[in-house]
C-alpha cells in the first residue's frame, strides 16, 4: 500500500519546516510521496482547508485515488480517522486505519486507494493534491 504517515514537527528538515517538496530531506517513506522532483513537471494542483466538526464523515468512500494526495492535521488535539483501502468495499483484508491525533500529523498516499474518513473530535485539516507527470 503506497501510504505513509508521520508528523510535519518530527520530520528531519534540517530547520527549514519543508517536509514536502524537491529537497533532499523529502526523500523518505514508501515511494517517496513527499518528494517532488525539481524538474518533474505537476498538474491537477488542489489544496482543501476544512474544518470538520465531530461526527463529519465521508460514507462510504471517496473515488479511487489518482495522483499523490497529503492530508494534515492543523487544529491542535483532535481525532481524525482515515481508513485506506485496495478495495472499495472496504473489506478487512487489506484495511489500514490511520488516526491524526496532533497537530502537524500528516498521512500520504499514491495513486490506486479507496479511502474515507471521520471525524471522531472536531478537527481542521489541510489536503493538498497532484498529479506528476
């Protein structure tokens, strides 16, 4: 499952604060989500700020991702749950549960996932989203 998670304060940036991006110190995790490329052209660019009060949530599923997607955590202590998939009927096999409980907390995953989410506490989050092509 190309998904990894982590948060934006415990990330080695070498005092910049860019954990996402073309600098060497973006290379990390399954297939380097973080990690852009210098001369890697993008398109499709779409960031969401949202602030989802307790018991917001997505149903079912969302589509099939496409591109690379970060998701992150901007209010201070909240509960905000995510559940990743290959399938889209969410079955147990396969199923990853990733909860962003701090703020800075942040998961990121590639092209080919189902994915829902639910808010259990009020939570801001910020979602970036590209395409590489």
């Amino acid at each position: 499952m190309d998904l990894i998670t982590g948060n934006a304060y415990d990330q080695d940036t070498r005092g910049t604060g860019w954990f996402l991006g073309f600098s060497d110190w973006t290379r990390h995790g399954l297939g380097e989500l973080l990690h852009v490329p210098r001369e890697q052209p993008l398109d499709g660019l779409c960031m969401k700020w949202w602030d989802h009060p307790a018991g917001d949530g997505s149903g079912l599923g969302k589509p099939l991702s496409e591109g690379r997607t970060v998701s992150l955590l901007v209010s201070g202590e909240s509960l905000f749950r995510i559940e990743f998939s290959p399938h889209p009927d969410f079955r147990p096999e396969g199923l990853r549960t990733v909860l962003l409980r701090r703020q800075g907390d942040f998961a990121a995953w590639g092209a080919g996932l189902h994915h829902r989410w639910h808010a259990l506490e009020r939570a801001t989050v910020m979602t970036l989203r590209w395409n590489l092509r």
